[in-house]
C-alpha cells in the first residue's frame, strides 16, 4: 500500500487547505472582497509559543494563531530559500519551475507561468511588496504595483562574482553569518524593522482598495540578530539541547552521508560547537524570532487600527525549517529531516472559525487557496483545488512532497538528468493510522526525524 500511495502521489492534485463558505459563492466578475495580508519568515521553524514551545515569547504570532487555523503539519517543497519560495508563489513543484538552488530565475524558463501577485494584480488588486518574497536579488519584479525588486542580471542564472564566490564556503561567509548581532535601541536600523514600517504604509495608502500586501521578514536568517530586549527574555541555562546534539555535523548511523553535509552552512561554520556555544547560539536564534514577532505586531495592529481586519485574508509561513544543532547541522540548506521540511503555517480569514488542523498540508498549496478565498479565478496555471479549511482532521490521506538534489550541486548536471539525482521524501497523512509516515523513493518506510 506504502508503494502505491508514493506513486499515486506524485500525479495526485489534491486540495490540502480550507474555504469558507461564504466566498464559494464569490463570482470571478464581483469585485474582490478581501485584502491580502502575506507574511513571509525567513528560517523559522515552528518554534512559537503557539506550537507549544514554553520557552520562546512569540505573543502576536500567538495571538494571530489564537483568531485563525494553525496548521500542525505543514511543510515546504524544498529546503532552501529559492526553490521554496518559487514554488509557493508559482504553485507549482521544484521539479516543475526547474528552480532547484537560490542563483536560479523561474521565468527565464517559464515566461508563461502566472506568479502569486501577479495573478492578483491582473485581477484588480494592488500588488505590494515589502522585504523578501522572492528569494533576495530575483524578484518578480514586474509582478507587483509597488515594491519589486531591479534583478541586477539578465537570463537564467545569477553570475557567479567575487563577492559571492567569497561568500559561498569561505571566510567572507562565515564572518557576515556565523555571529550574533544586538542591534540598538527597538532596531530601528535593521531591516525587518524597515520592512514592518514600509508595510504599515502601504496599508494607509491602500485601505480604500483590495490589496495584496506581501510582507517578507529576514529573521530569524542568519546572523541572528535582536535589540538587546529580546535577548533578554532568555536565559541560556534554562534553553534545552536537541537530544540528537552534535558538536559538529555528521549522519546518524544507518542514514547515508549525503543526508547531513559536513559542513555547516549559516552558523558555526568551520567550527565546533559546544554546549555552551550552542544555548547562547539558540537563544540569539529565540530573540530574533522575538523580535520580527514584535515587526508582525506592528503591522498586523495597523489593520485593527484602520478597521481592515474582518476585511483581510491574514497568511503567516515559514519558507522552510532549520536546524539548531540537530546532528551537529546549523541551517537548513538540503535537510529532509523534519527539522528541515516543517514549517508554521496560520491562515486567519473572515467568517474562518479558529482552531487547529492536523492535516498534512504544503506551501505549494497557499496559492490555489488563496486564489479561492478572494473568488478570484483559478487561471489555467494552477491545478483547479477545492481548499476546505473546515476539514481539519484527514477524512482522507493526504500529502507533502520535499526534494532536494543528491550531489548538492543541480547546476552542474541540468535539468533533464535531474529528476534521478533528487531524494524525494513523501509525508503522508492517514485516516487509519492516525499520524504521519514518510515514504521516501528509495526506501518507502525511512523515517526522518
């Protein structure tokens, strides 16, 4: 049966997330009923008072949850920056947009694919972008009304050029990501502050008219970076260890090499971590995520303040999960473990009752979903799902996909020779068996935790 769901799945369309009822009814000519409030964080996993972490102080996340539907078992399509992100917002997976590092531009490729905002802009809306949506430097640019993004580079692929070279494995990388950055005063001077500014903005300027409002927060990405405020509400001593901890990384036993790099990528790069090192790493890593919670914060009160929030579609995700120092691993970057595939994911919307689901959804998913809470058409590039967010508990299995390349390096190799080059782990969602199994393409009962 396990052989039969992992084949099926790959063919399956399936609708994974929730519509009220009341938008079924929405036709594509009315004029569009709700704003759009998409907010992205960059490597964060679901490490929030609202997942059940007692430690962190994510109290507007929390709140956000506490008015919407908080999906328990969400995951990305793959676990890097670009290839997630891209596919998220064409709806579409990795193997699809041929997206598969974060130097790659979709639409050099797939001139016809429809993006996220722009599917909203050519539908009347106000298409804006504050902080990171599409991955940094490879926007969509002319997708938005306000807010895209100059590429600084023609064709398919970003150039390689000294500072990036430097930046990839070297010295340049470690000294601007493997550190712990307190930031003055609130953190005026950082840019997750700018953005939460940019979007309260935006929101003033567009109350009188529907508006997709794309928000994207860098932290908790390395460095881990807070005022000094939120790095006090931690005290290392009382911040726990995975039980898997490594001082550097390296594969448990029986799982193959390739499934955790030996080398870090984003903190203690080069280096071993101690015990020591890695509480006062982790709670740099909890302050930040405190502090873009204090940027959600701002800007979802400006819709309370402007009366908008009965009028708005709230979206909250993460772009993939990450590692603290499960099996010696500090980022995420080709993880298929859970640490590295799971994501928080909350979807507030009028007339949605709050609650919790237990379904096993994906972000490729969010854009058909999004698409039918607004009533807006589906279009021809998205495969026509029926979201229902009043189902919360699988009737039915559902699914997750995640890849991620086994040599890390798909630039080198091209499309066409990609697909058997990917690991592949499915994550299934069973009625019967009441949890989750993970089907991987190779070896169908793996479990990666």
């Amino acid at each position: 049966m396990r052989h039969v769901f992992l084949t099926c799945l790959l063919a399956l369309s399936c609708g994974l997330f929730a519509l009220p009822q009341a938008s079924r009814s929405t036709k594509a000519t009315e004029k569009p009923t709700y704003n759009v409030l998409f907010i992205a964080s960059d490597d964060l996993r679901p490490e929030l008072g609202c997942y059940g972490n007692q430690l962190i102080k994510t109290p507007n996340i929390d709140r956000l949850a506490s008015r919407g539907v908080r999906f328990e078992r969400a995951y990305a399509q793959y676990p890097l920056c670009n290839p997630s992100r891209t596919s998220l917002l064409t709806g579409r997976y990795p193997t699809q947009t041929g997206v598969m590092d974060n130097e790659t531009w979709f639409r050099a490729e797939h001139p016809e694919f429809v993006s996220l905002p722009q599917h909203f802009k050519a539908n009347g809306y106000a298409a804006l972008r504050a902080g990171k949506i599409f991955h940094g430097g490879i926007d969509d640019t002319d997708a938005w009304t306000e807010g895209g993004e100059a590429r600084g580079f023609t064709g398919a692929r970003r150039p390689p050029n000294t500072a990036n070279a430097a930046n990839a494995n070297g010295a340049s990388r470690a000294s601007q990501s493997d550190r712990i950055v307190v930031l003055e005063g609130d953190g005026e001077s950082n840019g997750d502050y700018r953005t939460a500014t940019r979007a309260i903005e935006y929101i003033e300027r567009h109350k009188d008219r529907p508006f997709f409002l794309a928000v994207g927060f860098a932290k908790p990405h390395s460095p881990p970076a807070a005022p000094k405020k939120f790095f006090d509400l931690y005290d290392p001593a009382k911040i726990r260890l995975p039980p898997d901890f490594a001082p550097r990384p390296a594969a448990p036993p029986g799982f193959p090499d390739i499934s955790i790099p030996r080398r870090n990528a984003d903190l203690f790069i080069g280096r071993d971590a101690s015990e020591a090192e890695a509480r006062e790493m982790i709670r740099a890593y909890y302050a930040s995520v405190s502090f873009m919670d204090a940027q959600v914060g701002r800007v979802v009160d400006a819709l309370d303040r402007l009366d908008l929030r009965d009028k708005t579609v709230i979206i909250f995700w993460g772009d993939h999960g990450y590692h603290l120092g499960e099996k010696g691993k500090w980022s995420k970057a080709y993880s298929l473990y859970e640490v590295g595939a799971r994501v928080p994911l909350i979807i507030a919307a009028p007339r949605v009752k709050a609650g919790v689901s237990v379904r096993t959804v994906q972000l490729l998913d969010l854009y058909p979903t999004l698409v039918e809470l607004c009533g807006l058409p589906i279009g021809s590039n998205l495969r026509n799902t029926k979201p229902n967010l009043s189902n919360r508990r699988p009737t039915a299995p559902s699914y997750a996909a995640n890849w991620t390349p086994i040599n890390m390096a798909p630039r080198s190799i091209g499309m066409a020779g990609l697909s058997s080059l990917l690991k592949i782990r499915i994550i299934l969602s069973s009625r019967r068996r009441g949890g989750i199994t993970d089907l991987n393409s190779r070896q169908c009962s793996l479990l990666l935790h």
